[in-house]
C-alpha cells in the first residue's frame, strides 16, 4: 500500500506491464517529462532457471541480474517490486498513478484504453478462444498487480484497438455472415500500439500532424505486420482473427491458401493442433531456411546458401506486395516507415522491399540507408515525392501514455 508521505505535485509515474506465458516484460516511466526511470525482465517463469533482469535507468545505474526459481507470475511480480524497490522507486511510492497492461486481444468493441473493472475482465476471458497463447497470461498480470496495489487505476491498452478503425469491407471475411458473427470471426490485427506510435511518430518526422498523412507502416520483428493509416486512422492491417495472416515472420507463414490446412488434415494425417504447430512455430523463415534470424539469413546469403536466398526472396516478394496493396488501398502515400527489428535495423530487407517499385516514387538512398541506430529518420532520397523512414518503436511508451491520458487528468 501507498505510503503517507505528503506529495507536492500530482503523481506521474506509470508501470508498464507485459504479462508473457512464461514472462514479464515492465518499465517504469514518468510521464510528467516522459522518461524511463527502469526496465527490467522475468523470464522463464515457472522453472529452476528462471532470471530476473532489471536495470535502473536513472543516475546511471548498471543492470543487475540473478538467477534461480520464480515460481508464478505472483513470485515474478514480487521480485520485479523487490528490484524497483532497491532503487527507491518502490511500489508503494505515492508518485505511481497507474499501470498500465499490455492486453494482445480487445475483440471487436475496446477501442480504446480502459480502466479495468470486473466487466472488463470479463471481457477479455471470452475472448480467449480467439487468444489462447495470449489473453490468460495478459489476465494472470492484470490479476497479480491488482493485488499489489488494489488502490490503483490497472489499465488495458489492447493491441486491437487501433485497428478497430477499419471499415467493415476490410474487417470482414468473406464468409456466411451468421457464422461469421456466432463465432467472432473478423479480421482484427495486432501490433496495434506499434502501429499508431509509429505512425504519429512519422507524421512529426515529416513536420506534420497525423491527420494530414498517409503513412504505410512495415512492424518488422519475429512477428511481422503492415498497416495502411489515414489520417491517423487505420483502414487496413495485415493480421487477421489471429497474428498468423499477412506477412511471411520468424515462425509464421502468413497469408495461405486456407486448403492447404484440410489437405495436411486429410493427405498428411495431421491433427489440427499438429497443423496449427507447423503454422506459428516452425513455418516462415525458420520453415523456409530453418533460420528466424535474418543477420544469419544474410550471412548464409553473403556464402552463396541458396536456401537461404530463396527464404529472403519469399519474405521481400510478400512484403512488396502489401507495400503495393496498401498503396491502392491509401490512394496517395506519403511515407512508408519501417520498424521493429528487423525493419530498424537491416538495411538490405529496406534495400529490397522497395526495389523496383520507382515508378510510385519509392527508393532509398544507399548512404542514408546504411546508417545504423539513431532515431527517427528518413533514408529516401532528397526530395523524394515519398519518405521512406525508418522508426523506432516504444510501444512502452504508447502504453503509458495512453494511460497516463486516460487517468491523469483525474489527478
């Protein structure tokens, strides 16, 4: 519980939280002047192995780590407090107004952050079954912090919510409506925090407010999804009911012809959950070369594998293809921004994605390209009639400050 030590300002400090199956993700900022006062990591959850990460990101602090079992995410909790409290940042400090949760699936009707109550939670376990590796962990963490702190604002910012702005002629499947309806089944993507940091962050690379750009945005990580903003809103996504349609990922295949699955089922003798194994964890890259790396996949390229190559080839012709989807779909581009990963950090996947694709006024700039790290940046050419950028994510801080939005004017 809070402290009674008298405060003189208004608390501005929010917890960010991402609740894994087997992990906790957390960063501490202040939104007062938006920064980061620590981060840190639990992984390995529920094993002998566990290890708790946790770097104090004020007064120059170095990044402890130690070993050893956390048995639930209560005991992962509970050693991300103990962390935060060595460095006088504490749990019970009077200056944390919230934390904020990462919540992968809202459905249909969050469309926005929302303080979390009963009903909300509610929510979000009937949505499980269209969210079975993500929802219950993202609920055990909605669960555990409230219990630390009963007295504060828990609050859901979901992945979906910023693709809920999509038009029913995108959102829809082109299946009977009833079924459709009976079982939620629509297209809802994911990413969503990445997605709408990303695009106001490059609206203000380009000195513009987000209502007077159209922006295609390339999240380019393990897991891989595009969007098409306009004016700030988005009208299409790649990812569908679940993160696995769209784009070529780590372990992912992406768009399918949905036959394949009966054929494996029918031909192959596989079950569904054998299927639906193959699809998320061992197709993609990983799949294509046995790679999910793509410093390796370049590597191997740079050796001449030919495996290799091809796994590459797959994953730049998808990609140019959403590029070009969403291009008709927007009408008139003004930036394509690249994020995440692999997006922020391989210049060849830049390089590649938009080769050949001059004629709509896309190209970057070889020296501008390969510059690595920094932030925000454009690496087309001068006077390019279309930006391309390349943008760091903070979903961290989209999430915090969503929440801080959402409950900091009550204080």
């Amino acid at each position: 519980m809070p402290s009674d030590e008298p405060r003189s300002t208004p608390p501005a400090r929010v917890l960010v939280l991402n609740s894994g199956s087997s992990s906790v993700k957390y960063q501490l900022l202040d939104m007062s002047d938006s920064s980061r006062l620590a981060s840190g990591l639990v992984e390995r959850i529920g094993e002998r192995t566990s290890l708790v990460r946790h770097t104090p990101l004020v007064s120059g602090g170095e990044t402890r780590e130690r070993t050893g079992p956390v048995a639930d995410h209560d005991a992962a909790l509970k050693a991300m407090a103990e962390e935060l409290a060595a460095d006088g940042l504490g749990l019970d400090s009077p200056e944390l107004l919230a934390i904020g949760h990462r919540v992968v699936h809202g459905g249909k009707y969050f469309t926005e952050p929302t303080v979390i109550d009963e009903r909300v939670l509610s929510e979000i376990e009937r949505l499980i079954p269209v969210a079975p590796l993500h929802n219950p962990a993202n609920l055990t963490g909605i669960r555990t912090a409230t219990a630390l702190r009963p007295d504060l604002p828990q609050v859901a910012v979901f992945d979906t919510a910023f693709h809920t702005t999509m038009p029913e002629s995108a959102a829809r499947y082109a299946i009977d409506v009833e079924t459709a309806d009976a079982h939620r089944v629509r297209r809802y993507g994911f990413h969503g925090t990445s997605h709408a940091y990303v695009s106001r962050a490059t609206a203000r690379l380009l000195g513009k407010a987000p209502e007077e750009v159209n922006v295609i945005v390339l999240h380019l990580g393990n897991g891989a999804s595009a969007s098409a903003v306009r004016a700030g809103r988005c009208v299409d996504t790649s990812m569908g009911l679940t993160p696995l349609e769209g784009l070529v990922m780590g372990t992912r295949s992406g768009d399918m012809d949905p036959a394949v699955i009966f054929h494996l089922m029918r031909v192959g003798g596989m079950s569904a959950d054998e299927v639906d194994a193959l699809l998320n964890k061992r197709s993609g890259l990983v799949g294509l070369c046995g790679d999910n790396d793509m410093r390796e996949i370049r590597r191997r390229i740079s050796e001449g594998d030919e495996r290799a190559k091809l796994a590459f080839d797959i994953y730049i012709h998808r990609l140019r293809k959403y590029i070009g989807a969403y291009y008709a779909v927007l009408g008139r581009v003004d930036a394509v921004a690249f994020t995440a990963g692999v997006g922020e950090n391989s210049a060849e996947v830049r390089e590649a994605a938009v080769a050949g694709l001059e004629g709509l006024g896309l190209a970057v700039d070889g020296e501008r390209n390969a510059v690595r790290g920094g932030g925000a940046r454009l690496v087309s050419p001068e006077g390019a009639r279309i930006a391309v950028a390349v943008v760091p994510t903070d979903e961290e801080m989209e999430i915090a400050q969503q929440t801080y939005a959402l409950v900091g004017k009550d204080n």
